[in-house]
C-alpha cells in the first residue's frame, strides 16, 4: 500500500541529510528541497536538481530555464506552478551549488536513493513524465535508455506517452538545439497534445 503523499513531502522537506549523512563531501549551503506534488497530479517534470534561482526562491524552474521549459510545454506559469494537476520532481532536491567551472554540480545521489522509490509510489495516478536530461533519463528508463542523452531523446517515440525524454532548457544547450532541429519540430507538438489533454 503507498504511504500517504502530504507526511512524506513534509519529511523530504525537512530533510538534511546531504549535510548530516552526505555519501561524500556535505552540501556547501544550507539544504532547501524544492519539489511540487499532488496525488492527483496526472503529469510530471523529472529534472535534475535545482540551480541557484530555484534555490534562493524554493519555486521549482523559477528561472530562465523554467521560461524555455513552459515554452516547450505550452504552459502558463498558473498552470505550471498547480501542484493538482502537475509534479515537478527533480532527482536532488537541493541545489547541489557549483564546480570550478562555475557549472551547476550533479544532483546530490543521496536524494533518489533515499526518497524517489517513496515518492513515485505516493503518486499513482502519473500517466505521462517528462524526463528533463540525463540523470532522470537514466533512473526511469532503467536499461531502456541508451548511451547517451541524444540518443534517449531522439527515441522518444519508444517510450512516449508514458516518457518523453528531453534536454535540458538551459541556455548551455542552445547548440544541442541548433543541431537537433527535430525535438522541437517533432516531439513538443507530440508533448504538447499530451500535455493538454493531462491538463483539462
């Protein structure tokens, strides 16, 4: 039986163990989990983890890539922030702060090992998931995913409508786009059928 969705939010909430448990070195900054989710949410967002935007305002895609993520998905911000009908769930709900690069970190792997098989049987009425880059990509589709994100998404068709994989909407990915005209050419009309009838 799937334990109840509103005590397990308010636990992942309050959770701290990238700072007290961490598997390597602790989170650099103060957690602050940001995650959206109803049980009668048909339609969900799995990301990766939250940039600094997201975390300094704890409102998921609250940023420039949250702009281009309601473009794809044909959303209103209304629509996209209402927890009822849309999960937005990344795979680190904190976010993991920056490389030497100044690039985001991957998402902490504490995070999916202790909470994400929880959470996805707290939510069953998902029909349709987004799976937003690779490490969500990687986790859902299991064997199913190939080598890499190109490929996964370019096979979109093979795991729609249950999946539809896609990049990242950061602007670091513009070049991705320019060279595969045909994610927005061919999978988000395709998405956003889908997404339209999730939402009614």
């Amino acid at each position: 039986m799937a334990e109840a969705l509103a005590p397990l939010l308010k636990e992942i909430r309050a959770c701290r163990i990238c700072v007290e448990a961490p598997l390597k070195s602790p989170l650099p900054h103060e957690p602050r989990p940001v995650l959206q989710a109803a049980k009668s949410a048909r339609l969900a967002i799995f990301g990766q983890a939250p940039g600094n935007l997201v975390h300094q305002t704890g409102k998921p895609f609250n940023d420039p890539s949250g702009d281009r993520l309601r473009d794809w998905m044909g959303l209103t911000k209304a629509q996209f922030y209402s927890p009822a009908k849309l999960a937005i769930i990344p795979m680190g709900f904190c976010f993991p702060g920056y490389d030497d690069k100044g690039s985001d970190l991957p998402p902490r792997k504490e995070c999916a090992a202790r909470w994400r098989a929880r959470l996805m049987a707290a939510l069953p009425n998902l029909e349709t998931c987004i799976l937003v880059g690779g490490y969500a990509q990687k986790w859902h589709l299991g064997a199913a995913a190939k080598k890499n994100l190109t490929e996964t998404v370019a096979a979109w068709r093979d795991y729609a409508p249950r999946f539809f994989p896609a990049p990242h909407p950061s602007w670091r990915n513009n070049a991705w786009l320019k060279k595969n005209p045909w994610f927005e050419k061919e999978l988000l009309p395709v998405l956003r059928r889908r997404i339209r009838k999730l939402m009614n």
